[in-house]
C-alpha cells in the first residue's frame, strides 16, 4: 500500500535535511511540529547508546553513523549540523555553530579530534587522528597504531574532499580548498590547497566571498 501523499512529501522533507541540514534552521512552526519530536528521538537514541553529548538547537541525520565507546566521547556544542553519510568515531569535540556536511569520515584515534566554533567541514572530508606502523619486518596490519590529534580552530572552512592527517593544527580563520591533503600544520588566516597543500594566500590580505571560493560547503 503507497503511502498517502502527506506522508510520502514528509519523508522527502525528511530526506533533504539529512543531506542539506541547513535547512533545519529555516524550517516553518508548522514543519517544526513533525521535525522537532523525529530530531529529539534520533537524538535521544544516540545519547541512550553511545557516549555522546548533544548541545541545544543542534541537527543530526539518522543516516550519519556515530560512534563513541567508553574513553572515546563525542562532544557536540550548539547549533552544529551533521549531515547524512558521515562516519564519526571519537574521541571527537565540536565547538558551537559546527557544520559537518555529508558523507564526511572522521576519527579521533586515541587522542582526538577537537574543532572550534563555526567551523564549516565541507562534503567528503576525511580527519584521521592516526597512523599505522610501516616497519618493513611485518604486515603492516599487525602493527600497533600511533596517534597525535587534528586541532582545527574557529571559523574554518574546510574544502570539500579535503584529507587532513593525524598531528596537524590548523589554525583560526583558515581556509582549505577543494581536493587538499593536508600534511602540516596551517598558520591562522592562511589560504592553503594542494597536495600537500601548501599556502596560496591569506585572507587578511584578499577578501573572499562565497562566488570567489572553489568549493560550496552548504
């Protein structure tokens, strides 16, 4: 039996948050009468189950995945988004005003990953907080793994497609574009791409709009 059309148009209004949950800060009181009790439940779901905590105001598609056993919390601030697709796994801590946009894979290894307030991670990111042994005396999946953390500041804008390796901070105001592998740290304010990403520019000297950028982050 098909759905009714009131049903089949919520599900669809489901499905485009998870994938553009800026639109959730846009929704009508009629549209937050349904939203906010489904929202509240994926929230309370994941509290009820991993060690997660979820400030106020904040959206989170049922079809991202995180995960934070005991030692490895997910902090998240007010006001941040994760879209649908993304892979967090802890030690993990989002300042307020975060936006993790679909498909993104982060994971804090032992020691973490910390990102600070309005800080915008664009489509297809991926921040691994480790590293595996490459000894040539063994397979390199017996090996034990090391892990320093990814500091990212405030008011970043992360690129999309973007890969950021374990021990690199990046710094307030920076910005990463589109396709960069980040390798070292990223002096505050700094224009980066590439791979490795090396510094193209400062925004302090060249202001930027959002026609100006590579990629759209939301």
């Amino acid at each position: 039996m098909l759905p009714s059309s009131a049903e089949a148009m919520q599900a669809q209004h489901k499905k485009r948050l998870s994938w553009m949950p800026w639109l959730w800060y846009r929704l009508k009181p009629k549209h937050l009468l349904w939203a906010a009790p489904w929202q509240q439940q994926v929230q309370q779901q994941l509290t009820a189950l991993e060690t997660i905590t979820i400030g106020d105001n904040c959206f989170i598609a049922p079809e991202a995945a995180l995960f934070a056993e005991p030692g490895r919390p997910i902090t998240i601030g007010k006001q941040c988004m994760i879209a649908a697709n993304c892979f967090i796994h802890g030690p993990i801590a989002l300042g307020d005003e975060v936006s993790i946009n679909h498909s993104c894979s982060l994971d804090g290894g032992s020691k973490g990953i910390v990102i600070g307030n309005q800080t915008r991670i664009a489509n297809n990111v991926t921040l691994y907080a480790f590293n595996h042994g490459m000894a040539p005396d063994m397979p390199i999946y017996r090996q034990s793994s090391q892990s320093r953390g990814i500091v990212i500041g405030r008011d970043v804008w992360v690129g999309a497609q973007v890969g950021v390796v374990d021990g690199v901070t990046i710094g307030d105001g920076a910005v990463i574009g589109m396709g960069a592998i980040v390798t070292k740290d990223v002096p505050a304010w700094a224009i980066v791409a590439g791979n490795p990403a090396v510094i193209i520019g400062d925004r302090r000297q060249k202001p930027l709009t959002g026609s100006n950028i590579d990629s759209p982050l939301d």
